[in-house]
C-alpha cells in the first residue's frame, strides 16, 4: 500500500485479481495529501477493511506514494463496470488505495524530496529569536561537554575511581554476521538514491539497488516516472559517487522500473536476491531508503503478513493503478523509501518497498505529508524479478490475463465478471482463457487455487503473481451455484 508509494494514501485492495472494470460515476480521486520524499500512499482495496496503506487515495484504497488512476484505454486488459461512461479510462480509482511509499509523484505531493526552494527565514521577530536560543543552546553545550570532560578526565585519574573503561579497539568493533549492523554495511553499498526530473523541473527522490554488474538499478515506477519522457535522472551511492541514468523499461501495473547507471563503475556489487514465496509472517526485515530525502536510513521490523492485495496510484490525473501481493512489514517506510530493498535477517532481497498506509490526518510538522504508522507495503522479489529481466530484455511488461473484465465495486462477494467491457465490448474476451474455461458475464469468482477472492482488485493481484501460460483454479458462483474450472492464462504486452 509507499512506498514507494509511501506518500499517498491507498486504498484496500480488493481481493480477485482478474481484468479491471471501470467502477460505474467513480468519483473522482483528489491529489494525495503527502508531499516531498518519493514514498507513495496506498489506496485501500474494495472489501478490505480499514486499509489505506498509502497517503489519502479515494476512499477505501490504499495508495503508493502517489495516489489516482489516470484515464484511457485500460492497460490490464480490463473493461470498464457495467454503466461506466464509455470514454471512461480504466481503471477507476481503486477503492481504498494505499500511497506510494514517496508521497506521490509527477509534482503531485511527489514521492521525494521536493526540488522546490525553501522558503526564505525570517529576519527579524519569531525566526531570529529561535536562532539566537539554538546558537546558544549549542555553545553552553560545547562549554558543558568541555567541563563534564575535564571532571571526568581528572576523575580517572584519581585512586578513587570506580569506573571501568573498555579496552580500545581503535575503531575495529567486529559486529557478528546476520546482525542489522552487518546487513546494513553490507547492502549500503549497493543502495542508491534516485533523483528524478521532469522537463518541466518537477521531480522527487525515491530508492534503488544495484540489480547486476551491468550497472542496471530495480526500483519502483512511479519513482521515476516524472524522468521517463525526456527527463533527467540521476543515483548517488553513498559514498558520495553520483551517476546520471536512463530509464530501460518501466511497468505502471506492476510498479516496476529497471534504469541503466551511464557509465557504470567495473565493481558494481548487485544485493543478493531472496525467495519471497519462502518469507513467514514474523520473519525480520531490514529496509533501507532514503524517506524524506534521508539517504541511506536503515529501519527494522518484521513480516506482518503475506499476500496482502493492495492497489496504490500516485494521486495524479493521468496515473493508472497499480496491484500487488504485497508483502507487509512494520519495518519504518516513509516517502523516499520507494524503490529501496526491504531484505531478510541474512541480508537478502525480498521485496521491493513500494507504498505505505497512511492515517487520514496526516501531516509531519505541518508538513501535509504522512509517515509511517506501520503498515508498510513490498513487491515481492520473486515478481519483481521476473518482471525486470523482462525489461532489461525488451523494455516492455508482460501481464498475464484471464480475457475477461471484472468489477472494482465491493460487497459483490468476489470478483464479480461484468456485464459489459470497455466501449461496449464483451466483457467476456472472445476465444480467450475465460471463454474457452465458458466462464460468462455475472459470474462471481470467489477463489483463485486455494486463495480467497474477495474483489476484483484483489484478484488481478493476484492473477500478475502468475505468468502467461500458467493454469490455475477458479472458484465461481452461477445462480447459487458454484462451480470449479481451469484456466491457462493468456499474456497482454506493455501498459497500455
């Protein structure tokens, strides 16, 4: 649900993934409420209680930094809900999206820092005073360090002392292998913080790491979406080196990005991957990001659940959701940690920090922009995986699809076929994988293999954990009656 989208609220996902329907006179997502680092909100999925995981979306959705779905033909291959106005784009809004771990994107609350300039101090007045208390804060400070330094000084060389010192280890401290310290120095290295700039200078900061030795970077889409189109991208390791980037490919229903470090140093250490089907609930996590633009901040949790479906936007007009089986984790995510690792106890990958659950007050300091309330949400590695070498390989996404539109309206008890698609076209794809499994429209799909489905957002979810050419087990009711069928997924190229 941020991080990245970390700075957007999102809505709960609902829990069937199959094709999207527009949602009949959706009303309209407004701009998510988080600001500044490139963690989105998530929007709270239909069906799912409580569940922004993201800044503010529409209601019920959780969000990724950035929350809103964008308008135009929809890219999973999904018809708009029965009663939708043609024109109408799909997705619609998902209800309850969490936000981008960021905050939000494309000068939209931005999933980053914001590149805007501060605002002047004041001179005189309020601003002056508060200056001249911390100046002298500082200096009694320093004057009591040097006292309380002296005394001790003295008072260690005194026959009375019963203190006890440890022996110096001239900065050698050996820290056990698998403890946080060891992970930490070990994956910092390979972590980097991504500045992205549109044409027009709106931008933000957000995470990635080092995906291989040919200087390819996994991150989160909406991280660096506002670069895509002529914009400037660059990634700064934190040794302080900076490089400038290309975007390879970019998936928005996923939320996957790969970009290309230009001229990539030759000891470039890509993270070992991890098996995120393998991940329990309880397990530790270790998240690095750079959340409100603080680069390489290292925060602690556990796995708080697996599979949890989460649709998240960032909040602009033109942006389309994204779905996920998300890992959750209590590990601290802001806007800024999207695009970071969130790694195991052995300092492995498995996920991809992607969005957050915001409250709905939100606002840091007055800043307008929520934080963490422990409700963090991950890709899971072995998706995101797939889908980069994908990228790396033909710079486009490949989604797998059931061929049939399904409802993002809750309470209808699953996903829910509807009973027209896009533009008026059947909502049931002729000779595609519904129709040959003679799934038809009205038909309730309530469980994929052995998973509840309890939404379309949630099935679509759960539908792109799959690959094309995979058969699973649909569950479906049919006039009080329910039925068990086969499907072999069919694939849709790109996102649009």
């Amino acid at each position: 649900m941020s991080t990245e989208n970390e700075g957007n609220a999102v809505p709960p996902a609902p829990s069937a993934p199959p094709v999207p329907v527009e949602t009949p006179a959706a009303p309209a997502q407004g701009p998510s409420p988080a600001g500044g680092a490139p963690t989105a909100p998530i929007p709270a999925v239909p069906g799912t209680p409580g569940a922004p995981e993201h800044e503010s979306a529409p209601a019920g959705m959780p969000a990724y930094a950035s929350n809103g779905a964008g308008q135009g033909a929809d890219p999973y291959g999904q018809a708009p809900t029965q009663g939708s106005a043609p024109e109408a784009g799909w997705p619609p809004p998902p209800p309850a999206t969490p936000s981008y771990a960021d905050g939000g994107g494309s000068g939209h609350g931005g999933w980053g820092s914001s590149y805007q300039e501060p605002a002047p101090k004041p001179k005189n007045g309020r601003g002056g005073l508060v200056a001249a208390v911390l100046v002298a804060a500082l200096v009694a400070g320093g004057v009591g360090g040097g006292i309380g330094y002296s005394l001790a000084k003295n008072d260690d060389n005194s026959t009375d002392s019963t203190t006890v010192s440890a022996p110096s280890t001239s900065g050698q401290v050996k820290r056990a292998s698998g403890t946080v310290a060891s992970v930490a120095a070990g994956a910092l290295p390979s972590t980097v913080t991504i500045e992205a700039q549109s044409t027009s200078g709106e931008g933000g900061t957000g995470t990635g790491f080092v995906f291989d030795k040919q200087g390819h970077i996994l991150t989160n889409n909406h991280v660096v979406a506002d670069a895509v189109d002529g914009g400037k991208l660059t990634a700064t390791f934190p040794s302080g080196k900076k490089y400038d980037a290309e975007v390879v490919g970019h998936a928005q229903g996923y939320d996957v990005a790969v970009i290309k470090l230009k001229n990539a140093p030759s000891d470039l250490k890509p993270l070992v991957l991890g098996n995120s089907d393998e991940v329990a609930v309880g397990d530790s996590t270790i998240a690095i990001g750079a959340p409100f633009g603080l680069s390489n901040t290292v925060t602690t949790g556990i796995i708080s659940a697996k599979n949890r479906p989460v649709a998240s936007s960032d909040g602009s007009a033109s942006s389309k959701s994204s779905y996920m089986s998300a890992l959750q984790t209590d590990a601290s995510i802001n806007p800024g940690n999207s695009g970071g690792p969130l790694l195991d106890a052995s300092g492995a990958v498995i996920g991809i920090n992607s969005a957050i659950q915001s409250s709905s007050s939100g606002g840091l300091g007055g800043s307008g922009q929520s934080g963490s309330i422990g409700l963090g949400f991950a890709i899971p590695i072995n998706q995101a995986k797939y889908v980069a070498q994908q990228l790396i390989q033909t710079g486009k996404p490949v989604y797998a699809k059931i061929g049939a539109s399904v409802s993002l309206e809750e309470g209808t008890g699953g996903a829910k076929i509807t009973e027209q698609g896009a533009s008026g076209s059947s909502s049931v794809e002729p000779g595609g994988p519904a129709a040959k499994a003679g799934l038809k429209p009205g038909d309730v799909i309530t469980k994929l293999d052995d998973m509840t489905v309890d939404s379309g957002p949630t099935l679509i979810g759960a539908i792109w954990t799959h690959k094309p050419g995979d058969t699973v087990k649909l569950t479906y009711t049919r006039d009080g009656k329910t039925h068990t069928v086969d499907v072999t997924l069919g694939s849709r190229e790109g996102d649009s």
